[in-house]
C-alpha cells in the first residue's frame, strides 16, 4: 500500500510513509484510520519523500473538505512532513490552505528537522495542558 503508517497508541504518535504513486482513496483510508482508532489528537510525522501524489484539483478539495469536517476530533495534533519534491510540496501547501485545521503543521527537508520541530511542538501541548488543568479558574469557573 503506498500509504504505510503505524499508530503508536502506548506513545500516542502516529509515524507515516508514503511512497509510489498516492492517490485520493489511500489518503482517505488513512484518515478514516486516525477516527476509527481514536489517533486524531497524536502528532504525526509523515515521510513523503517517495511519494508521487496523483490528485486532481478535485481531489484537493476533498481532502480539504474531509479535514474541516474533523473539526469535531480537535484538538488533532501537529503534523510534521517530509517532503523532497517540488509537485508534493505544492500539494501540501494547497491542502494546509484548505483544511483549515485548528493544530501546526510544517514542511520539513529533513527527518532531524521534522522530529525536532515535533518534540518542540509536544512540548508546548504539553505545557499548555498542564497549565490549563492547574490554574484554577483558567475556564472561567470560579467567576
């Protein structure tokens, strides 16, 4: 399957690989995975320096149509992605414009460079997490 990827639930990380010819179908079999398994909220790191994306405009759209209607699943955790080429950074820059998720998402040229900018990203969930449930009266409850 030109769509790979491993849904880590012990460390809630999802690790992606795509390569050979991706088309609209896989990506949506991969989506309907991250539901199904509840892995919406992990980070995600994608590696596509091997794919070759084959998606219409109209493929776009769905795929930016599919993203909005997960707006239910949020907070999704951030993406970070591996690209190469030129046609699939094209790709991803349109889907990221489109989507209109509410969680980061970054193009990397590298594996060091995506898992960094990751960990960092983590980090930040993190703290923002934990700020939240100990500041008493961060949801406005005590007014």
């Amino acid at each position: 399957m030109p769509v790979d990827f491993q849904i880590d639930r012990e460390n809630q990380f999802v690790t992606v690989t795509m390569h050979g010819v991706v088309v609209l179908q896989e990506i949506l079999d991969y989506f309907d995975a991250l539901v199904v398994e509840d892995a919406m909220r992990y980070p995600k790191l994608i590696d596509t320096r091997q794919a070759q994306p084959q998606l219409s405009d109209d493929d776009v759209m769905v795929l930016g149509a599919r993203v909005s209607a997960y707006a239910a699943y949020d907070p999704r955790g951030p993406i970070a992605t591996v690209v190469t080429s030129r046609q699939t950074t094209e790709f991803l820059r349109r889907f990221m414009n489109l989507g209109g998720a509410e969680r980061p998402m970054q193009i990397f040229t590298t594996m060091e460079e995506a898992r960094a900018w990751l960990r960092a990203a983590m980090q930040v969930e993190v703290k923002r997490g934990s700020s939240a449930s100990t500041d008493p009266g961060a949801d406005g409850s005590d007014r």
